[in-house]
C-alpha cells in the first residue's frame, strides 16, 4: 500500500509552500516604484509584515540606501504607512 504515503507526502510539500509563500503586495499605486526600489536587496516587504515602532528609523536608512528623491519617498510612505503593522494591541500608530 503506496498511496497513503504519497498523499501525505504530498500534504507535507503544500504546508511547505504555504509557510514560504509571503503575504501578497497590495495593489495600489505605488506598487510598481516599491517593487523597483524597495525590491532590489531584500524581497519588498509587505506593508503589514513591517512593524510601525521603528518605522521611522528603518525607512530613514532604507530611503538612503534606495536613494529615493523626495517624491519618492512620499509616494512610498503613501503606499506602506496605511498598513504598517501594530506593534501591539490595535492602537492606530501615532502621527
Ligand atoms: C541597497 C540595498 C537595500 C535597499 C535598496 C533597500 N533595503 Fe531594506 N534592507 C537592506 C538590508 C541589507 C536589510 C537588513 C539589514 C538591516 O536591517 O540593516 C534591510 C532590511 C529592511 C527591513 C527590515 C528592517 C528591520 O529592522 O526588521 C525593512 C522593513 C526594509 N529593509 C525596508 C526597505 C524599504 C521600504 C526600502 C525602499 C525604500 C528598502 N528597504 C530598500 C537593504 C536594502
């Protein structure tokens, strides 16, 4: 008897997957410049797997690695601030 094996086998492959897969970019605009700026070193992290405490720190050392020109840099922190995620409880971050 194979097929007991290969099935769970197979569910084993696709929990696998599922765990690797990252959570999906939003579709809005910004997307494309993200993709490109932000995508170049590290995969562009989505905006609810960055952590809004340290945030402004990140982004102030991530914009000059990126060398992003101002609009730039507005239209990223557009693109991620709405969905940056909680530090804790689900407080709104501070503005
Ligand atoms: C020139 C390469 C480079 C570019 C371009 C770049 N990053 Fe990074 N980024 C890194 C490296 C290296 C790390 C990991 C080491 C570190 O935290 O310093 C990192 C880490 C991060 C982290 C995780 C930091 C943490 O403390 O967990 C975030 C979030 C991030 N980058 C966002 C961005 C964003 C947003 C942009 C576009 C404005 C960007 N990065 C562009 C190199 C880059």
């Amino acid at each position: 008897m194979k097929r007991p094996l290969a099935s769970a086998a197979l569910v084993w492959v696709l929990s696998l997957l599922a765990a690797c897969a990252s959570v999906p970019l939003p579709d809005r605009e910004g997307v494309v410049l993200y993709r490109k700026k932000c995508g170049a070193c590290h995969r562009p992290y989505a905006p609810q797997e960055i952590r809004a405490a340290g945030w402004e720190k990140t982004f102030g050392e991530m914009r000059n690695r990126a060398r992003l020109t101002p609009a730039e840099i507005d239209e990223i922190r557009r693109y991620l601030e709405p969905d940056l995620a909680p530090s804790h409880g689900s407080a709104p971050p501070a503005s």
